[in-house]
C-alpha cells in the first residue's frame, strides 16, 4: 500500500512536470507575429480638414428605420463637389439610386485588379430627448477641445471624407496610382443598404469587376482591446457575423377566461422556450478569426497571460469560460441569442389565443441561418412553439472569412505598423453588419478596419451620445489612407 501510494506520487510530479515542461516549451516559442516596417515621418496634414468634416456633419443625412432625409444626401454630394476639386476634375463619379456615390481613380495599368474603399453617407438618427445630454448638440460640427463632435464624425462620414482627403493630398502631389483606386459611399447602411452597397455591388458585378481588397468600417485601433495585453492592437475584421431574427409563436384554438386558467397558456409555453434559448446558449468557440486574434496578441501579453495563451490544448476551457461572462468577449466566441420583442394579450382578465417574442441570432462563422433554426427548434423542444424567419434587409448568412496571407491584408498589415507605430496588428471578428458584406461577389478578400485609435469606452459614442472624433485621430485616418494607397497601388 505503501509502495503504490509512494509510486502514485512520483507519477503525479512526473506528470506535473512534463506539463510544466510544455507550457514553458510553448511560451518560449510562441514569437511575435508583428511585421517590422520603417518608421515614417508623418505626413503634414492641412488644418482645413478639420473644418471640411464639421461641414458634413451639419448636413443631417439621416437613415430612419425604413426612410431617409433624401434632400440632405443631394447637399452633401454638391458639398463634396465644390470641396475636392482636384478629385471632382481627376475622378470619374457616378452616382447610384440617386444618393450613392462612386468613384473611379483610373490607376495606369489597367492589368492590376483594383481596390476599393467602402463608407457610407447616412448616419443614425438622435431622439430629440437625448440631445440634452450631448456636449455639443449632435449635428452641430463643433470644433472644440481638440475634437470635431457630432453624428458621422466615427461613423461613417468620417472614413469618406478621410479617403477623399487622401485623394486630393494625393493629386495634388502629382500621384498617378499603377492599380486603379474606387471609393463606394453607399446611403442606407443604417437601414441595411440594400439600396446603396448592394445596388453599387450589382453595378461592378455586371462589369465584371473584381477587386483585390475591399476596406469598409468595422474594427478600429483599439486601446485595452484585451486583458494582459500593454499595447493597443490595430484590429483587422477579416469576418463578420451573420444575421438573422426568428419569430416564435404559440397558438391556441381556445384562450379561455382567466378566472378558470388551464395548466398552460400560451404566455406560460412562450416564455418557457424564451427562457431554454437563454439557459442554452450556442456553444462557444475558439476557432476562425477569434483564434487568429489570439495567435497575434497572445505573445504581445505579459507573462502569465501569455502563458495561457501560448498553451490553448491546456488553457481553452478556461479562456473560453473566462471570455464568456463579459458580453462584449463573449460575442465573438459564439453564436447571440437576443430576445428583444415580446407580445401577447390585450386584457387583463382574457387568455390570449396566440403570443410572440421576436429573437435576433447573431451567427458566427461556420454556422446558418438553417443551423441557427435546427438549433432553435432542438432547444426549445415543444411542438406548440413555431418558428419563422422574420425577413430584413439585414438578414445575412456569415461572411467568409478573408486571408491573412492575401496581398490586402498584407497591406492594411503595413500601413498599420507604419502610421500606427505603438500599436500590434491582429485579425478578428466584426460582430455587426457593415456593407461590406454586399461585396463579396466582387472580392475574395474583404476587410473591415477604421484607422482610429480609441478607448474601449469610446465606443459607446458610435450611435451614441458625444459621437466624436480627435484631430490627432482624424490626421492619423487619412494619413492611413494615403498611405495604404501608396504601399497597394505601387
Ligand atoms: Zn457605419
């Protein structure tokens, strides 16, 4: 007894140590992923910029759930106009549905297939009651504090005029790009931009056009991306979540009077299959981007998170555990359930013959709409619950997921590391639906990247109150831009 207890022992801190022996194995060869590039000087922006931006900001494009301000979107384009002569007389420009834009920077060899720069004009309305509680009321293109503030000045007015800006630095340097250049500004994007990406995407796809690269919106340079980890990380979404909502509904040939209820109602049946998706959630995932966002910032951690991460065969239930009690961590390991409308009964003392909640599914790579609804159905596992797709213009299956190793990654890699000299790069996933997601006919790579550098508690602003934008961030955005059309149309 003695001898197998003793024996028992050894076993254990052999074994220990063997494990002890990996994980220091794994950490000492887990290398930085971090391309070096040359520094650059950064370039001279003008102060004009400043003023161009709180311009646009004061033409109220606003997308309202099923409508837009359309007198606004024709201001804006003449504005454009008269603003950025150089690309006005150097640009073909087109415009789309009336209110989309696109133009065309012929680049000298027609034989290189082009790139193309995505944003959109519209932005997200502000209830009237919030605006007390805005700094500088929301379209009012206050220049204060070293800041431009209002509605577009993240999203997305922004990222079209920081392109513009770079056009017209670029033109007036004499610049020819060798791979033709299009900027796309779609108009609805808050609303879905069917009538503007999609319609754009349509265009190309009847010319044939096939791009290298797509940029749109997305992912921004953040600053506490992740926890262990000093540095901002410059975040490429090379995917983005699909989309799709679910309506569950019960009915019954008899509600009855709630003096003499039965065992169950339809209310009772509705929340118990409400209640299972939310106990049951999707399972979660380290795998595509996510996992790519892990091998680029996993040995930029400090030690013992780097550790971890350099030994997922060991340490994935734990992180994945750990990243699942935070929300905003916890959507790119899964797929979302979000229950978010409720209905059934109109009186008091009346059982209701029929209730329904609506869902919304946010689907990671990998997984469909079909899958979402196998899932739903296995889940809730009551004949009585029916479940439909409720149609909407921003139902989508998940993106692809675009390379790492592809010409525009490799690119939006460098020009990061170059304007953005503090910060890593990493891949990762958007886990909102941009427009970008039109264009996947035209493209094999597309990603999603805004270069701003903010707090994580910045992004509130984006649809939220005190939307704004730094001059510092705003010169870095459009010096990004200049840039990457320099490394990429050489
Ligand atoms: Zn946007």
């Amino acid at each position: 007894m003695k001898k197998l207890k003793r024996l028992l022992k050894r076993l254990f801190w052999l074994s220990l140590l063997v494990v002890v022996s990996i994980v220091v194995f794994n950490t000492s060869i887990y290398h930085s992923r971090q391309i070096s590039v040359e520094s650059i000087t950064p370039y001279a922006i003008p102060e004009a910029v400043m003023q161009r931006l709180s311009d646009v900001v004061q033409i109220t494009t606003v997308s309202y759930p099923g409508r837009i301000d359309t007198s606004a979107f024709r201001t804006f384009a003449s504005y454009l106009d008269s603003q950025y002569v150089l690309v006005d007389s150097f640009l073909e420009k087109e415009v789309i549905n009336d209110f989309s834009l696109v133009y065309k920077w012929p680049g000298k060899n027609p034989r290189l297939e082009p790139i193309l720069l995505i944003g959109h004009i519209d932005v997200v309305p502000v209830e009237r009651e919030s605006w007390s509680q805005w700094t500088h009321p929301p379209y009012s293109g206050e220049i204060s504090d070293g800041h431009v503030w209002g509605r577009g000045t993240l999203d997305d007015k922004v990222s079209i005029l920081g392109v513009l800006e770079a056009f017209e630095l670029l033109l007036a340097e004499g610049y020819q790009p060798e791979r033709t250049v299009y900027l796309a500004c779609g108009h609805d994007e808050e609303v879905g931009g069917q009538q503007g990406a999609k319609a754009i995407a349509r265009q190309f796809e009847q010319r044939k056009l096939n791009f290298a690269f797509v940029l749109d919106e997305g992912m921004i340079v953040l600053n506490d991306a992740l926890p262990g980890l000093p540095k901002p990380v410059a975040l490429i979404g090379t995917a983005e979540k699909g989309y799709t909502t679910l309506e569950l509904s019960v009915q019954m040939s008899d509600g009855g009077h709630s003096s003499m209820p039965p065992s169950e109602t339809t209310i009772g049946i509705l929340s118990r299959a409400v209640h299972n998706l939310e106990t049951h959630p999707f399972p979660a995932e380290i795998s595509g981007p996510t996992k790519e966002l892990f091998r680029y910032t996993g040995p930029e951690m400090t030690l013992p998170m780097k550790a971890v991460f350099a030994n997922l065969w060991l340490t994935e239930g734990l992180i994945r555990r750990q990243l699942s009690t935070n929300p905003t961590t916890n959507a790119v390991l899964r797929t979302t359930i979000a229950p978010t409308i409720i209905e059934g009964g109109l009186k008091e003392n009346v059982l209701p013959t029929s209730a329904r909640a609506t869902v919304n599914f946010r689907i990671a790579p990998g997984q469909t709409v079909n899958s979402v609804i196998e899932y739903v159905n296995e889940v809730v596992d009551d004949e009585r619950v029916s479940v439909q797709v409720k149609p909407g213009a921003f139902a989508s299956e998940p993106s692809k997921i675009s390379a790492t190793d592809a010409f525009g990654f490799k690119a939006l890699e460098q020009t990061a590391r170059e304007i953005f000299p503090e910060a890593i790069v990493a891949p990762s996933l958007v886990i909102v639906a941009t427009d970008s997601r039109h264009y996947e006919s035209v493209a094999q790579q597309v990603y999603r990247f805004m270069p701003v550098r903010i707090d994580k508690a910045d992004t509130k602003r984006i649809h939220g109150i005190d939307e704004r934008i730094s001059f510092e961030n705003y010169r870095s955005m459009i010096r990004f831009y200049r840039q990457l059309i320099l490394n990429s149309c050489k």
